[in-house]
C-alpha cells in the first residue's frame, strides 16, 4: 500500500477515533456533562476543547466530525461550526480586530461578501477586493503590517472561477483563507499548496443530502485553538445531530464527487453547442480559460456548472418553468439536480453593477448535477433551455 491512502479510502477509516468497535459514530446528543466535583468542573473548564464539559466547548460527535475533516485536509485541526456563514463570521472575528484590513476576492458567496462589508466594516475591519483569478493580486493589495487576512473562495459561486493557489500559498503575511465548499476535500486540498485555512459549507457536497446545516474550517492547531477560543464566546456551535450527518456525507463523498462530476462534465460538453446557450462556465472543458489551473490543483472536476442562456432573464425564467425532473433550489452537492438563477437568488443583494463585474449577468444558471440517472437529467435540462 502506498505512505499515504487515497482520499477515497480515508473516506471511509476517519474519524473513528472514539467509536470503539460500532461501524457508526455514535450520537452523543448532550449539552452538558456531570463532573466529579469543584476540582473536576475547574479542570474541564479551562481545557483546550473538553470533550466532555458542555457541547458549546465541544461534542464527541462533532468531535469526529471534525477530525475526520482534518484528515481529509491534509490538516493538523478542523472546527466545525453551525453553518459555513457560522465558520466564516467566526474565524474572520476571531483573527481581526478594528484597524486591521482584509483583502478578499470580489467573487465570493454573497453571503461572505455581505458579512465582509456589512458587520466587519462596521467594527472597524477594513478591507479592499480584487479580481481572484488575476495572479498576483492578492498579493498586491496586501498592506504591509495592517492585512491580517486574505479571503479566497475556489472554485468560487456561481461561475466556478478558479484561484491559483499555488500563488495564495504563497502570500506573506496574513493568514490565508481559502472557501472550498465547491471543490469538497475530494475535490482539491488548499492546505497542500501552503494556504493556512481551508473553510466549508458542509451543509453542501460533504454533508451531501440536504439535511444538515454545518460549516468547517481547518488549519494548523495554534490557529485553530485562537479560533475556538473566540468560537465558544460567538457560538455559532454545530448540532450533534448535523454533525452525524456530515459523518455519514464523507463516508460516500468520494464516490458521489466522482460521479457527479462525470455527469456535469458530460453535460458541460453538450451544453456548449446548445443553440440557446451563449457560455458554458465549467473548468473541467478543454477550453475553459483556466483548464490549465484546474488540471493543476483540482483532484477532481467540480460538480457544479452554470450557463449562460441566450435570451437572458426571460430564457432563465422559461427554462426553470419547464423543468420536469430537475428542481429549483438555492443549494449544490446534494442528490437532486438543482437549479438557481444567480441573479435574482444567491447574489440579489448585489446591485446590477456588482453583478455585472463578477459576470451574474441576466441569464446566467447555475446548475448543481445531482444523483439521477445521467440521461434522464440531461434529456430534462437541454428540453427546458429555450432555443432563441
Ligand atoms: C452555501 C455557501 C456558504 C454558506 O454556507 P451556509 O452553510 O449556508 O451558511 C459559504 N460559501 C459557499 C461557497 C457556499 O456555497
């Protein structure tokens, strides 16, 4: 056997560490523990991470969960959190005070982007946002002794733009962040190439079945500890319950990654010679402008494409009324094929100008290939797209 298993078969033995000999981690649903006592309680109380003092501090379940997670990272810790938006909310504040900057890339989940110039300008957190697919400029906008962070999200929402991390790994001075929620651990591992935080929405491909609601960052143990320890007082703490849920999700993320993203490429294929469609955004095609990157540092195609239609708003509208197998939803990496329209979903809050910079243009679809029979979903998506 090779040093190190594939990612498919750590897939399946992490995690494992407090489950004793039941195949699936056991549901540890308390809030709190019984202690032996003053001396006991004090000794749990100012423990890094006690697995047995109270769930917001720490949950065995979540406890696999994130460990499991790590692994899968190629990290040495990974701390989960009640949403990806809990682990971005939390790790931004925890790493920066009123005064610092942050650059951040401007194709970001809108959330992120919200959250970035809302709340955090608003306590004093600077920040200026660049294009993430230009090499170099991360780097470039980084002020010497005041950036404290740099926020990267690929392939980032909803184009599947890359970023090269290879050149984010390489930025000295802050921390480095990069959001992998469309790659999945299977898909690509930042860390590998140097970047310090890797953050998902596990609510995502990991957890996989549209019934969990987590995040997750991962990282090295000091700045994981740092981020904790701010974590606990934020409390955006995961459920048990979810992070079971995200157990079960890495236990067949390798194969659902692998399949998913067979068919969205299949589909991306005939998507480009559809008349009523003007672009295909998907890095796996041969002749995407970044295919070159993604053979470099992506494991695995995304499973995630979007189009843009040809008749722009009143083509999306159609083609999502004429959907019969493929459903409309605002979410990716789960077993039903899903469709959004970007512009007036995901990125609304966007003014038309913001929009148009980051190319949500009108017609612009994301589509999130999920577990149906490859076919049957192809045949229901190129029958909805409008020909004009
Ligand atoms: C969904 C998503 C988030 C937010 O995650 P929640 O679990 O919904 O809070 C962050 N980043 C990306 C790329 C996402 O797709």
């Amino acid at each position: 056997m090779r040093d190190q298993p594939a990612p498919a078969t750590r897939a399946i033995t992490a995690g494992r560490r407090q489950q004793g000999s039941s195949l699936a981690p056991p549901l540890w649903g308390a809030s709190t523990w019984q202690t032996e006592g003053l001396d006991d309680t004090r000794k749990r109380a100012v423990d890094m991470r006690p697995d047995d003092f109270y769930s917001r501090y720490a949950n065995p379940t979540v406890r696999a969960f994130e460990e499991a997670m790590a692994e899968l990272e190629n990290a040495e810790e990974a701390l989960a959190f009640g949403s990806g938006m809990g682990a971005i909310a939390s790790t931004v504040l925890a790493l920066c005070s009123a005064g610092d900057h942050i650059v951040a890339q401007q194709q970001l989940y809108a959330g992120t982007l919200a959250f970035i110039q809302g709340p955090c300008a608003r306590f004093g957190i600077e920040h200026t946002l660049v294009d993430g697919t230009r090499p170099g400029a991360f780097a470039e906008a980084v002020q010497p002794g005041r950036t404290m962070l740099v926020v990267a999200e690929s392939p980032s929402n909803p184009r599947l733009d890359l970023v090269d991390l290879e050149d984010l790994g390489r930025v000295a001075g802050p921390f480095t962040l990069v959001d992998s929620t469309f790659a999945t651990p299977i898909g690509q591992r930042p860390i590998d190439f140097g970047v310090d935080l890797v953050l998902h929405s596990a609510t995502k491909g990991i957890s996989g079945h549209n019934d969990a609601t987590l995040g997750v960052v991962a990282g090295a143990r000091d700045l994981l500890d740092a981020i904790w320890a701010y974590g606990v007082l934020h409390g955006a703490a995961p459920s048990p319950y979810d992070a079971l849920n995200g157990i079960r999700g890495i236990r067949t993320l390798a194969v659902r990654q692998h399949h998913q993203a067979g068919v969205a490429l299949r589909l991306a294929e005939l998507l480009v010679a559809h008349p009523g469609v003007v672009a295909v955004h998907y890095p796996g095609l041969a002749d995407h402008p970044q295919h070159a990157l993604a053979c470099r540092q992506l494991l695995c195609p995304p499973t995630v494409l979007a189009i843009d239609l040809r008749g722009g708003l009143d083509s999306a509208r159609t083609m999502m009324d004429g959907l019969r197998l493929v459903r409309c939803a605002t979410s990716l990496g789960g077993p039903e094929t899903l469709v959004c329209h970007s512009a007036s979903s995901t990125h609304v809050s966007l003014t038309p100008d913001e929009q148009q910079r980051i190319g949500i243009t009108p017609g612009l679809v994301r589509i999130s290939v999920g577990l149906e029979d490859a076919d049957d979903l192809i045949a229901d998506l190129t029958q909805a797209i409008p020909v004009s």
